[in-house]
C-alpha cells in the first residue's frame, strides 16, 4: 500500500477511542521492570558512595535490606555510612537555619522564610531516621544473630532516635529521648558482657551514649563519666588490641578524650560542638 493510499485510509476510518491511545499497558508483553539483585545492589552502593550520591546509595542499601536475612558485615556497614551522610547533611542544614533564625536583625519576611525552610529540612530529617528506624525494627535487629550485630544496630537505634530528639519538641520529645536511651543502654549492657572494652563498636557505642547524655539530657558529669570509664577500660587492655581494629579503636579512643578536654574545660563551649564518632563506619 503507498503512503498516499495510508493516509486516505486514516481520514476515512479514523481510529477508535481505544485505538488511540495505546502505551506499554496495552502490549501483550509489556517491558518488565528489571529487579536488581542483591549483589548488583551492593555494586550499585559502592559506585553510588564514590560518587557521593549517598541518598541513591541509601536507597541500594534499604533495599538489599528489604530482601531479608543477616546482613555482611560489608553491606552492614555500607548502610551505616549511607544513611550516616544522608541525615548528616540535613542535621548540618538545621543547624544553619536555626542559628539564622536566632539573628534577630533579620526582618520579619526572612524570618518567615528562614522558619519555612527549616522546617521542610526538619520534616526531611524526620522522614529519614524514622524509615531506618523501621528497617531496624522490622529487620536488621530481629534478624542479627551475634551480639556484635546486635549492639550495632541498637546503637544505630539509638543514635537515630537522638537525631529526631534534636529537632523535636513537648511531648514528642520526652518519648523521642525515652526510646533513644533505652536502645542505647540496650546495647551498652550486652556489649560491657559480650565485647573486649577495646572493641571498635563498643567504643563507639560509649561515644554516642555519652554525647547523648551531654548534648540531648544536659548531663554533663553522667557524660564524662561514660566517656572517661570507656577510655580507661580500652587503655587497660590497649596490648591486646587486635591489630586489624587498631586505627579504628584507637581514633574512637581519641575522641572520647578530646570530649572529656572540651566538656571538662572551664571555658567550654555551648551544646552542639561535641565530637561524635560512628563505629559504625569500621569494618569490625
């Protein structure tokens, strides 16, 4: 048939309504979807974190999480360092807003806008951790099946909970901090029976532990007093520290001493400058 001939049979028998619009859904076969395995996940993950897109590699991990079962130790901490940098940048943005909205030269409008804005990286901030809350919850702790696991994810539990506690107000924030000191003493009281006190994960539970109690519950000689007890148990059993744990163990160990110098100072500085380390980013 000529083209000439194609185009007369359209204007004499224009199609149908249901002729017309015709997209995947009306294809016998329609393009499936590919679902990425789990390994082509991970991959994925990594590429992602060396490109620093770290919301697509949080969303890698979220779903190899999804999939079920005990993650590695490798994909575990690839969870940790995903979701550590996507809620870092919204805590830091917070931070920035809040300390503009203290300005008080700035105009109403500003005002406005700045409160506006701080509010929508709140609600970012919110829907973050209460998503890893949730694989923590309905996965991640349910399935961990060693104490070090365990004391990993309460710990990130915990941590978590005192990111919301940071942003949260009345009553919301009581049981926010609640929920936050619970996984946190959860975690410590299996890692001081289960984990050598130079354990990277075991320190870097007591440096977030003690950041809460100083940061979130204004307890500041509570706080010293974690930190200091942790530093002089891992400074005891310092000849025993495995040699592939030593950076790790011993920068943790750094830290709790640089908070100890700046919380114990006379001239120390207001809330929200302390040092806090994620042992979660070791591969311990």
């Amino acid at each position: 048939m000529s083209f000439t001939a194609c185009v007369e049979k359209i204007l004499i028998h224009p199609p149908t309504d249901c002729q017309r619009h015709r997209d995947f859904s009306t294809l016998e076969n329609p393009p499936e979807h590919k679902i990425m395995d789990r390994t082509d996940l991970i991959q994925k993950a990594k590429l992602a974190e060396q490109a620093e897109r770290y919301d697509d590699m949080a969303d890698c991990m979220r779903e190899v999480t999804e999939m079920g079962g005990e993650l590695s130790n490798e994909e575990r901490n690839l969870l940790s360092v995903a979701y550590k940098n996507v809620v870092g940048a919204r805590r830091s943005a917070w931070r920035v807003m809040s300390s503009i909205g203290l300005k008080t030269e700035s105009s109403e409008k500003k005002q406005q806008m700045v409160k506006e804005y701080r509010e929508k990286v709140e609600k970012e901030l919110e829907d973050i951790c209460n998503n890893v809350l949730k694989l923590l919850d309905n996965y991640l702790i349910t399935n961990s099946k060693n104490p070090e696991s365990k004391v990993f994810y309460l710990k990130m539990k915990g941590d978590y909970y005192r990111y919301l506690a940071e942003v949260a107000s009345g009553d919301n924030k009581s049981k926010t901090i609640e929920n936050s000191q619970q996984a946190y003493q959860s975690a410590f009281d299996i890692s001081k029976t289960e984990m050598e006190p130079t354990h990277p994960i075991r320190l870097g539970l007591a440096l977030n532990f003690s950041v809460f109690f100083y940061e979130i519950l204004n307890s500041p000689d509570k706080a010293c007093e974690l930190a200091k007890k942790a530093f002089d148990d891992a400074i005891a059993e310092l000849d025993q520290l495995h040699e592939e744990s030593y950076k790790d163990s011993t920068l943790i160990m750094q830290l709790l001493r640089d908070n100890l110098t700046l919380w114990t100072s006379d001239n120390a500085p207001e809330e929200g400058n302390a040092g806090e380390g994620e042992a979660g980013e070791t591969e311990n």
